[in-house]
C-alpha cells in the first residue's frame, strides 16, 4: 500500500529505488490492459456474422477490409498487363498437382462435353475437337499458387476470347462475369470478363506438349497467368455468364474475390 501511494507523488520526491518501482508497475500495468484490449478484440471478431451461411466463410469486418482492397487493387491490377513469360528450357518437367475439389473418380471423360449456357437459356455443347480446332496458343509463365509455392509451367489450348468470338459468344462476353464449374459442381469460379478474354487466359488442353494429365484437369481447364491459381479451374464442365458475380469457390472460404496478380 505504501508502494501504492507513491503512484500520486512527484518523481522529485521519491528515491531512485520508488521511481523504478513506480515505472515497472506503470508499464506491467499498460502492458495486460493492452494485451486485455487485444484478447477483447480477437473475441469481439469471432462472434462477429460470417459473410457466408457455410462453414468456413469470414467474419464480416475482415470481409469489408478485403472489399477495400479489391477496389483498390481490381481497377490497377491483372485485367490488362501481360504476365511475364519465359523460354521452353525452364519449364518444369515434373509438373505440381494441387487441389483435388470436384476432380473425383467418378467421371467419364468419353461422356465429356463442354456446356456453354447462353444468356438466353439455350445450352451449348462442345467437344474436345470443337475447341482443337480453333488456333492453338501457348504460355509458359510462372503459377502462383496462393498457398506461398510457384512453379515456371508451360501450357496450350485456345484463348478464351478467340473461343468467345468463333463461336459468336459476343453478347455474352458484355456480361461482367464468367461462371466455370466442374462437372459435379464441386468447384467453381468467378472470373470477370475483363481477366477472362485477357489474351493469355486459355482454355487449356495441353502441358508440356502432351494432352493435360487427368489430375491436372483432362480433358480442359482454364489457365489464366494474371490470377493466383485458385482461378484456374481443372477439369471444366459448364460455363455461363453473368452480371453478378457467380459463385466462387475459394471466395466463399475467405480468399479475395479477384484474387488479381
Ligand atoms: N477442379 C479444381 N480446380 C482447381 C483446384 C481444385 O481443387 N479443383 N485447385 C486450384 C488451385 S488452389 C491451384 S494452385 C491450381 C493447381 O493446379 P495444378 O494442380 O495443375 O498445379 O488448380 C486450381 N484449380
Ligand atoms: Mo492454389
């Protein structure tokens, strides 16, 4: 209690000794009402609604933070600059799989077809030689997966946007988003349209050369260098196009809805 008193004395009257004592209490002091703030804050965000009804989603506030940012960063970012490419020689070999959601076993890829539905409802379908048949492009450029690893990687199909105008998807492609989903719907992406008929996004059917391995997305997926690779959807069974965003896989478990490079 003693002690305690000289918390409301001047320094000038105190000994070297109660001054020390007085500022070592007065830092412990700020110190746990800080870390208290700190440990309050953490709870107050836990309780907080998640952005989504699934398990999984974010907190609210730490969904509006993410909002911010995209403003920011989608209207300077990926849409329009060219990822950096790079020679044959370094590509890898031994190409990373990542990501198995909606690559099950229980798909027939002789059944596949590619469905493509139009804004006014009608479906259509294609096959693998229907988008062979448009020219071939090709990319090496580094993948970026989210997760922190990325891996020089080279890639052929047709540019979406080349897919969009030979098959006269023109009034679709004015819609501000795309919707791709894997044939059991297990995943799914947004793109917006300026990413998707970005010259280097592909509609990808071939890696190194050689048909896409199954567990990198046989028969096509897409492969859009301006995006992490959450956005590069394997093994694509539907497309269609919208105003709003359409739904997303990753979005929905707390990533960023661009997700732009
Ligand atoms: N259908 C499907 N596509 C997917 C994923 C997935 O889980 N399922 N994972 C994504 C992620 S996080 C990455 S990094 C890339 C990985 O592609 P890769 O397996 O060819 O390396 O695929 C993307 N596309
Ligand atoms: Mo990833």
């Amino acid at each position: 209690m003693i002690f305690l008193k000289t918390l409301f004395v001047k320094n000038a009257k105190l000994s070297v000794e109660e001054i020390i004592r007085k500022k070592t209490f007065i830092s412990f002091f700020f110190f746990f009402i800080l870390i208290g703030v700190g440990i309050e804050s953490w709870k107050w965000l836990w309780v907080q609604p998640l952005d989504h009804g699934i398990q999984g989603g974010i907190q609210q506030p730490l969904r509006t933070i993410l909002n911010a940012n995209e403003k920011i960063f989608n209207k300077t970012l990926s849409s329009t600059h060219l990822a950096k490419t790079y020679p044959v020689t370094e590509a890898a070999r031994k190409v990373r799989v990542n990501g198995n959601v909606g690559m099950g076993n229980d798909f027939d890829p002789a059944k596949w077809k590619l469905q493509v539905v139009k804004t006014n409802g009608d479906t259509l379908f294609f096959t693998l030689d229907d988008i062979k048949k448009l020219p071939k492009t090709e990319i090496i450029f580094n993948f970026k997966c989210i997760e922190g690893w990325n891996q020089i990687t080279w890639w052929g199909g047709v540019k979406f946007a080349d897919f969009i105008k030979y098959y006269h998807l023109e009034n679709e492609a004015n819609l501000r988003y795309v919707g791709m989903s894997t044939p059991d719907e297990e995943y799914y992406v947004g793109i917006d349209m300026p990413s998707a008929i970005h010259p280097q996004t592909l509609l990808c059917y071939e890696m190194n050369r050689q048909p896409l391995p199954m567990n990198q997305g046989y028969p096509l997926r897409l492969i859009i260098p301006v995006k992490y690779g959450i956005k590069s959807i394997k093994r694509i069974g539907t497309i269609f196009f919208s105003n709003d965003r359409p739904a997303d896989y990753w979005f929905e478990r707390g990533y960023d809805y661009y997700s732009g490079l």
